[in-house]
C-alpha cells in the first residue's frame, strides 16, 4: 500500500511538473506572438500616417503637373490598394496571405511614389513649393519611422518563428495552433532596385 502511495506521489509530481513546464512553453509563444503583433501595430500607425499624407502630396502636385495625370492616378490607385491590405493585414498579423498583400501593396505604392518623384524633379517650381517640401520632409520622416517600424517588427517575428519551430515548442505550437509569422521581405527582385534618375 505505502509503495503504490508513493508511485501514485510521484506520477503525480510528473504530471504537475510536465503540466508547468507545458504551461511555460505555451505563455511564451503566447508572449512571443504578442509582441510580433505589437510590432506590427507600429508599422501600421505609421503606413496610416502616410496614406493621411499622400493624398496632401498628390494636391499640392496637381496644379504642377497636370500633364502627369496618369502619374497622380497610379499614386492615389497604389495608395488605396495599399490601405485595404493595411486593414486586412491589421485584423491579423498572423495571417501571411494578407502579411504577402500588404507587402506587394506596399511595393507598388513605393514605386508609384518614386516615379512622381522623378516626374517632380522636371519641375523646379513645384520642388521650391513650400507646401511640397513641408508634406516630402514629413513623408520622408514617415518613411524613416516606417523602416524602423518594419526592423522591430522582422525581429519580433524572427524570435517568435524560432521559438515555435525549436523543441519541444514546436510540438506545443502544433498543439495549440500556433502558426508562423510572415516577414515583411520584398520578394519581387523588381522592387528591389533603386530609382534610376537622370536628368
């Protein structure tokens, strides 16, 4: 009898401590998951900050360029393209299908971005424009803010992914449905070349 007391006691002790250390892994993919989220939220204040700005920069543009009209268009298309897939991105971080949309929305916007600032350098009045070099050194700080935002967010994920694909969380991650993150990377080799300017 004392010696199934004591098997019992320690079957008990077993399961108490394997349920803690269960208990652990689980709250830290929980705390890791949390914190790429909240990295993400700081990218999408941001992208938010920057869609308000552009429509700032397309109107002060617009009494410059009106021979670019199709220019403008492609900026504010790529602008509202964008902040769709910022709102699906947003209701969940975790979901790489919109993580990948917002991304490519992102790097059309960067293009169609860049090729207005080409189109503005043709323009010496409207580079001298006060308004104009107000909303580009506000965007420019955003865009700053932005990469900064997309740093954080990529560590936060890589520390997230580690821990869920390292054992044994990986098989309490399997368990409890704890998905990979997706990296903000550009993957097109298109958006990863530099703005040719000539002049």
């Amino acid at each position: 009898m004392v010696a199934l007391f004591i098997v019992l006691a320690v079957l008990v002790f077993v399961g108490l401590v394997l349920g803690l250390w269960l208990m652990g892994i689980y709250n830290r993919l929980v705390a890791l998951r949390n914190q790429f989220k909240n990295a993400f939220s700081q990218i999408d204040v941001q992208l938010k900050r920057r869609y308000d700005l552009i429509p700032n920069l397309v109107e002060t543009a617009k009494g410059y360029l009106k021979h670019e009209r199709e220019t403008l268009e492609a900026v504010i298309a790529a602008r509202n393209q964008a902040f769709q897939a910022s709102k699906q991105a947003s209701a969940n971080p975790a979901d790489s299908g919109a993580m990948n949309s917002l991304i490519n929305a992102e790097s059309g916007l960067s293009g169609a971005l860049s090729r207005l600032m080409v189109v503005t350098e043709n323009y010496p009045e409207l580079k001298a424009n006060q308004n104009m070099l107000s909303v580009m050194e506000e965007l420019t700080s955003t865009e700053n803010k932005i990469a900064f935002a997309r740093q954080a967010y990529n560590d936060s994920v890589q520390s997230y992914n580690t821990t869920r694909e390292s054992f044994p969380a990986n098989t309490v991650a399997g368990m409890f449905g704890f998905t990979p993150a997706s990296l903000w990377e550009i993957t097109e080799s298109a958006h990863r070349e530099n703005v040719k300017v000539s002049f």
